[in-house]
C-alpha cells in the first residue's frame, strides 16, 4: 500500500511539473518577429495601372525582374504623406527592391520613373488600409 500511494504521488508531482514547464513556455511568448506580416511583392511588369493594397504591417515590394534593383526613382505619390518611396539598392552582398511603406490610411497615385529607359512611367494606385 505504501508504494502504491508512494507512487501515485510520485506520478501527480510529475504531471504538475510538467503541467507548470509547459505552461510557463506558452504564456508571453511573442512570435519570432513580432507582429509583421510579409511583404507584398508585385512584379514591376503588373503594376502599371493596378490598385494595391497595403498597411503598416505590410508594405509593398517591387519585383524590378531583369533590371536593376536601383533603376526605379519616384517621381510622385499624389496626395503625399500617406506611402514613403524605399530606393532600391545593392550593398554588395545582397540586393534589395524597391518598395513602399505605408505612413497613414489612404489612396495615393504613385508614378515611377525607370532610369534604365522605359517608354513610359509606372503609374499605379496604393490604398492603405488599417492593419489586421
């Protein structure tokens, strides 16, 4: 009867124990990196004329394909404060597109400006929307 009794309070400490480590692992615990959610990547190609929305969780990222990642400049984004223009640029171990953060909810007119000679500008719409 001892060992019995010994061992069913042997085995309630175990679980209680384990109980408590898994509990203590799970609450405040934030996700690996936070709240962000990935970027939206768009090609350059499928820009022209499209809406796109973002939020401040999720901005957009150009896909320039086959030219460089420096080639797109910003001319305007109409009404201005509501996206902020991130160059494109290489620092010489990895390249990194351009895009565009969300600075407050609204619709702007962005245009893009191709140094390497496109025919015309980009010209599409950004909507910022409140972040999930």
């Amino acid at each position: 009867m001892i060992i019995s009794r010994f061992s069913a309070l042997a085995g309630g400490i175990a679980i209680a124990a384990s109980a408590l480590v898994l509990t203590g692992c799970a609450s405040g615990s934030a996700p690996i990196g936070g709240d962000t959610l990935p970027p939206i990547t768009v090609s350059a190609n499928d820009l022209q004329g499209a809406t796109v929305e973002i939020n401040s969780k999720q901005p957009l990222n150009i896909d320039t394909g086959d030219l460089p990642v420096d080639s797109y400049s910003l001319v305007s984004a109409t009404p201005e404060g509501i996206v902020e223009f991130v160059a494109g640029h290489s620092d010489g171990s990895a390249e990194f597109n351009p895009g565009f953060n969300a600075v407050k909810e609204g619709t702007t007119e962005v245009v893009l400006k191709n140094a390497q000679g496109g025919i015309q500008d980009l010209t599409f719409t950004i909507e910022v929307v409140a972040a999930p």
